[in-house]
C-alpha cells in the first residue's frame, strides 16, 4: 500500500510546514505584514541549530532516536532565531515610517541580508546534521510504510509545539491579548494592551517556530543557505490556503499543503504522467482552485 | 482652514462649566497634514453627559479621538482632572480613567464575550471577576452569550459589548462615538437608555451623535461643531430650544 507511506512522509513534511506556516501567519497578523525573511529565518534557526550541535555533541542519552545534544541545539537555534528575528524587528522594521507593503519589501531585503551573512560563514556548500541515519521503523514496514524513529521524532515535536501554542493562544493572558491585538490592534491599544509589547512576543514566537521548522528541515533533508528560501513559497501557500492571519488556518493549510505535496506520486501510481517535480505545482494549482471558492482561505469567516 | 468668524456663542475657555473633570482648551488637530480640530475648547462636568452634534466632517469623532491620543492635539491642551494628557498614548489613558468606545469595530469578534470583558481590564491589577460579575448583572444578555464569540452578537447587543468592554476599567469618564449608529430605531432607544444607565453609575459622558435630537434629549450639556469648532454650546435643552440650531443642525 503506497498510499500509506505518501501519507506518513505527508504527515512528516506537513510537521515542518506547519511549524513555518504558523509562524508566518502569526506575524502576518499582529506586525501586519507578509514577511518574506521568514523562510530564510528558518535557515537561520537550522544553522545555529547545526553550530551548536557540533559544539555540545550528542550528550549520550537518546529520545526517538535523536541524541539529546540535538534536541538542546534546537532550542539553540529556536532562540537564536528569535533573537535575530527581533532585532530585526527593532533595528529595521519599527524605525521605518512605511505602510504593509514597504515592510513587505524590506523583508526580502532582509532575507538577503540573513542569507548572505549566513553564506558568508558558512559557504555555499550543502551540510547536513551529523547524526547518523536510521534504519526504517521495523514494525511498520509490513504495512509499506518506511518511516524512521527521527521522522516521528519531527512529528511528535511538531504536535508538541503546535499544541503548546494553542495553549498559550487560549489559556494564558498572553494569548488573549496576542489574539485580541491581532482581531483588531486600535480596540487593543484603547482597551489598555501595550501592543508595542505583544508585537515582540509574536515576533518571538514566530520566528522561535521558524528556528525550529529550520532545524527540523535540516534534519529531514540538509542544511544549506537556500533551504529556507526554498521552502517559502509553499509555506506561504499554506498560509493563504487557511487564511493568511489565521492561526489554525496556517496549522490546516500547512498540513494540507504537506500532505498535497507528499501525496502527488499517487498520480503516476494510477497512470497519470505527472511526476514529483511537480509537486509543488500541484500544491499551488489546489491552492488558487480552493480560493476561487473561499477567496479569503479556509478558515476565514463568510460575511464578516 | 475656515476663514469664517466663529459665532459669539462659541466656547471660550469653556467658561460656565464648574467642576470641569475633563476640558479641551483651544486644540487644533487632524490626521497628517489635514487639520480637522481649529481652536477646539469645551468642557465635560463630573458626572453629566455631553453631547457632540454637528454636520459630517465637523470633527466630532476627531475630538474623541484626540482626547483619548489616537490623534496628538498640534496646539493647545487636553486636561483630565487637571493633569496634561494631551499627547498620551491611548493605553495610558484609559489608566487615567478615561474608557472610549470607537463607532465601529468597537469589539474583538474572534472573541467571546468574556474574553472581550477581560480584554477591557488588562489595566486592572485585581481580580476582574467581581467587575466582570456586576456588568452580567446590568446587561443580562451578555451573561446569556459569555461563551460565544462577539461576531455572533446583533448591532445592539455589540454596542452594549463595546460600553461594558470600556466600564471593565470603571473609568470616570467614558468618550462614546455615535452609539446609534447603524442601529434600527428602536434598537438606537434602547442603547441611549444604556448610555443613561452608564451615567447614572456615576461616570461623565461625552458622546458624538449623528441623531442630533435624540443625542441631546438624553444630555445635560450640548456643543454644536463645525468646520472644526464649537459654534454653540448651551445646555442640550436650551439647544434643542435655540431657533438657530434647530434650522441650521437639528433639520427645522
């Protein structure tokens, strides 16, 4: 069964869109614009992830199969990205006096930026984690499905972190007035909320998710100074596809993208020629058919 | 921006008004370079309400929104209960004890109910429970639907959201913005009489109304703008009475 294992990888990829894809709506909607740095935030989350792992080593001691030592460089990486990514905020974004647009196009200036300063370090060559790859999970290969203790590592962190965050966005304070900032910022500032502050928690958040979706990116494929970039596109059309500024639009459309995506070499299997470089393609020809029908996304609300 | 000559009627240092709690003294504003507001000044006493009347773009709205800093005045001062707030940042004043109720999009419709009640006290320290508790005694409805979402509420029963919203924080003086506005007649009665009950706690209301009979049948004082300034400003019956505005602002 062939679908099994497209739905397994689509569960594995979809993990790390929704990681970015999350991120990047969360952002969209309280510092109200799209930011195109996102993905290359990734890239940096995913190289400070690599720095520290080779400096802290795997520390002994395993969970699904991924040493210790990488679970305490993703955190590296998570704050390191969240670090730079409000920096960038302070540095560059808050000073600038221009409307959603100008933002947006500085972002892709600062996307080159975060690029090249990591090319710059790093070169431009492909690098992967140093950890050794894993056989496939035995008790599932009589099922067709090849998926390694590291894959469900990815998943189980992704379902981890998503979770976390809808607490956050529900149960805590902090949530309620990311949420009610977010719904609409002018009630905020006059109901008392101190949005300048609520803006670099989201800027934290967001790109810490990003950091983490870099790293597990690096993880699943390889690290290099385009990964992030590379990826962006397809986040961004999770995040239309649910309804750009949504939370739970971009946790759907994220894992609806993934699995569009891991799903496709079901075409050839039933005698369609459409192979897996089109992919990403596909993805998108889905995207633009579901806004036809729902232009504001998935999750966004009829009439209102 | 008018080269008009202001009418003898017009406020000169909001004399007439004992216990000021809140005054606007000569205040020019406007959005960019657009001035709106040209030598603004009147004046709310403790616990009455006033109203705001006048045609559209006379800077009604304009002077709520530089009361409470959405808008910096360009000269002149705002003062609550003595003190300069002119140029505060909105969520500074509302923990001066000012609350402002915007005319649209006056609350958070991915929110319920509770959630936008809550929002309401960020400022407070204490226990918002109790407060929350006494606004589900005086508007019931809210109480009814405190686990939905406000998107799901009528125009009224928004506008009834949006005032308790403001009166979490139990200000002293609350800035309502055309609170009938969109509203079907009847629906518009019954949030005046909202707004009555809000004053009877106790708290100062400044209001703009389009309805410019009905804004002042339930006020005490009335100004009357245009093109930036207050051409009358009088007790709302005696307004209501004044042959001038009555053929000039209130339609004959």
């Amino acid at each position: 069964m062939a679908l099994l294992e497209y739905i397994a990888n689509g569960l594995v990829f979809s993990s790390i869109i929704v990681l970015a894809s999350v991120g990047l709506s969360l952002v969209y909607s309280i510092a109200d614009f799209a930011n195109f740095a996102h993905g290359d935030t990734m890239t940096v989350g995913a190289y400070a992830a690599l720095v520290a792992f080779g400096v802290i080593g795997g520390l002994g001691a395993e969970i699904l199969g991924l040493p210790l030592g990488f679970f305490v460089a993703l955190a590296v990486g998570i704050v390191v990205a969240a670090v730079v990514a409000i920096l960038t905020h302070k540095l560059v974004y808050e000073p600038l006096d221009i409307d959603s647009i100008g933002l947006l196009i500085t972002s892709i200036g600062v996307a080159f930026v975060y690029r090249a300063v990591i090319q710059l370090g790093f070169g431009a060559q492909v690098t992967e984690f140093d950890i050794q790859v894993l056989r496939p999970i035995d008790a599932l290969l009589p099922l067709g499905v090849r998926m390694t203790l590291h894959d469900v590592a990815i998943l189980v962190s992704a379902v981890v972190l998503v979770t976390a965050l809808h607490v956050l966005l529900q149960y805590t304070d902090l949530g309620r007035k990311m949420r009610a900032t977010a719904d609409n910022p002018d009630l905020a500032r006059v109901s008392g909320i101190r949005t300048d502050r609520i803006k670099l928690w989201t800027w934290l958040i967001g790109a810490g998710l990003a950091g983490a979706g870099g790293g597990f990116l690096g993880l699943y494929s390889s690290v290099s100074p385009r990964m992030g970039f590379n990826i962006l596109l397809v986040v961004f059309a999770a995040v239309i596809l649910g309804g750009i500024g949504s939370i739970y639009g971009a946790m759907l459309g994220g894992f609806l993208i993934g699995m569009i995506d891991q799903l496709t070499p079901l075409l050839t299997d039933v005698g369609i020629p459409i192979g897996t470089e089109y992919s990403y393609a596909i993805a998108f020809v889905i995207m633009v058919a579901v806004l036809l029908v729902r232009p504001n996304g998935i999750a966004s609300e009829v009439g209102s | 921006m008018s080269d008009e000559t202001t009418t003898t009627s017009s406020a000169e240092a909001n004399d007439g008004v004992d216990d000021a709690v809140l005054t606007v003294e000569h205040v020019d504003s406007g959005y960019g370079d657009a001035q709106v507001l040209d030598d603004l000044s009147l004046a709310l006493a403790d616990g009455e309400v006033a109203c705001l009347i006048g045609p559209n773009g006379a800077g009604k709205s304009t002077v709520l929104k530089t009361v409470f800093g959405m808008l910096q005045p360009w000269t002149g001062h705002v003062r609550f209960r003595g003190a300069d707030i002119g140029g505060m940042a909105p969520e500074d004043i509302v923990r001066e004890g000012i609350g402002y109720v915007p005319q649209t999009e006056n609350v958070f419709g991915s929110l319920t109910i509770e959630e936008n009640l809550r929002m309401g006290g960020v400022a407070r320290d204490d226990d918002l429970t109790p407060v929350i508790d006494d606004l589900y005694d005086r508007f019931p409805i809210l109480a009814e639907k405190r686990r939905a979402n406000a998107n799901t509420l009528s125009g009224g029963q928004r506008q009834v959201l949006a005032f308790a919203r403001a009166l979490v924080m139990e200000p002293d003086v609350l800035l309502i913005d055309e609170p009938s506005a969109g509203l079907a007649p009847n629906t518009a009665d019954e949030v005046f009489e909202d707004v009555l009950a809000v004053n009877d706690l106790g708290t100062a209301i400044l209001m703009v109304e389009q309805n410019a009979k009905k804004g002042l049948a339930i006020s005490d004082r009335g100004y009357v703008l245009d093109q930036g300034t207050v051409r009358f400003e009088d007790d709302a019956d005696a307004l209501l009475d004044n042959p001038e505005v009555s053929r000039l602002y209130l339609g004959g």
